[in-house]
C-alpha cells in the first residue's frame, strides 16, 4: 500500500512556542491531505482537508490562525500549532489520499508543557 | 445523514479463532466506500480493507475479509485466524460521492487472548 510519513514522531514543547508537523506521501502524489486530532479512547476527528496549491479548509470549530497548514506540493503537506498551551496536547496524524483511500501516516504526539 | 455505527466498545477473543467486528452504515448517497483501519497503541492508522458500494463480490486481504450486506446496510470486517497482533482499535469508515472526507465509527478494542 502507499506510504505516508510524519515528522516528528514525538515532540515536547514550552507554552507559547510554535511546532511544526510535516507530512509526505512517500510513494505517490496527493492533492488532498487530511489533518486530524484523536483525544484519547476516541476515533479521529478531522480538522482541515488540505489542497495542494490552495487554502486549507478548516472544520467548524477549528482556529485557522492557530493551526496553520501549507500543501506546497503534491507530497508534502505542514500542520503548524502556533503559540501551542497545554490544550493543544494530543494525538495529530496526517493522511493523504490516493484514488478513493486516505492513507495515514504515524502520528505524531504533541506534548506542551 | 450519514453516519457509521459500530456497537462494539470492545471484545475478547481467544488466539487462532475467527473474529467478526460489526459496523452499519447510514448514507442517501448511491455510491460509497467502506472501510476498515486498524489502529495499534502505537497510535498508527493501518488501512486494512475497502468494499466500494456497486462492487458484486466481498473484499478480502488476506485474513480479512468484509461482509457487505447491501440491504441491511452493514459491513462487518470478519477477521479469520486471530493473531495477538491483532490486539488494536479497529474502526469503520466511510465516504461517499458527495463527501469525500471518512466518516467514523466510534471504534471496536480487540483483544486477543492467548
């Protein structure tokens, strides 16, 4: 199956600093990816479907100027938490689509202190 | 609406048995796919296995296979021969023509016992 990778794995940081997570489709070209946050003993819920080369589309309830994406090519695709606080700690992974499958990528688990 | 319905919070099946993880949809929409991810404490989402809605036959990888009651608006993944690498979250999926963002089910734990 087609293959999505996120960096970083893992990240801690201080409240008020700002993380970026990458996305890549390793082995095929996406125009659309997918950003989702998944608290815990719960099913994803989806935040903004990315395009390449266009503006994200944010779901209701989801802070655009808090959580920044860029799809600047087919394959890579960046979640950006700004000025991230403890509420923002969670479970943030990544797919992107292929033909009619989204493919997900690990995850990636974000830790503000 | 559409809307995937999974009434299993959790199962325990013994090693080497079959196991069948149910899931109902809800859609108005004449073309749609289902499907089945698995999701490890590792936190991944592993794609396992897509049912298109005009497809005549049941999908099947492997040990899993889905079991596409049209009518009854289910698509149960059946998986055969547990593993305890098994043991996961699996959740059903959908999309349909005119939404082509997933849908989640609220997730079915498997636990394989030994």
């Amino acid at each position: 199956g087609a293959v999505v990778s996120q960096h970083p794995s893992w990240v801690i940081c201080k409240s008020g600093t700002s993380v970026k997570i990458e996305c890549r489709s390793l082995d095929f070209q996406a125009t659309t990816m997918f950003w989702y946050r998944q608290f815990p003993k719960q099913s994803l819920m989806l935040m903004a479907t990315s395009n390449e080369g266009s503006k994200a589309t944010y779901e209701q309830g989801v802070e655009k100027d808090k959580f920044l994406i860029n799809h600047a090519s087919l394959t890579l695709s960046t979640l950006t938490v700004t000025s991230a606080h403890p509420e923002d700690s969670s479970f943030y992974i990544c797919s992107a689509r292929d033909l009619y499958t989204q493919y997900f990528g690990p995850g990636t688990r974000l830790t503000v202190l | 609406a559409q809307k995937i319905t999974q009434t299993q919070p959790g199962m325990f099946v013994q090693e080497k048995e079959a196991v069948t993880l149910d899931c109902t949809y809800d859609t108005s929409d004449p073309s749609y796919g289902l499907f089945w991810y698995k999701q490890p404490s590792s936190g991944e989402m592993i794609f396992l296995i897509y049912q298109g809605s005009y497809d005549q036959q049941n999908a099947t990888e492997g040990r899993y296979s889905l079991n596409f009651q049209k009518a009854r608006k289910s698509a149960n993944l059946v998986i055969s021969a547990s593993q305890l690498g098994d043991s996961a979250m699996y959740f059903c999926a959908m999309t349909t023509d005119s939404n082509y963002q997933l849908i989640w089910g609220a997730g079915t734990k498997l636990i394989i016992k030994p």
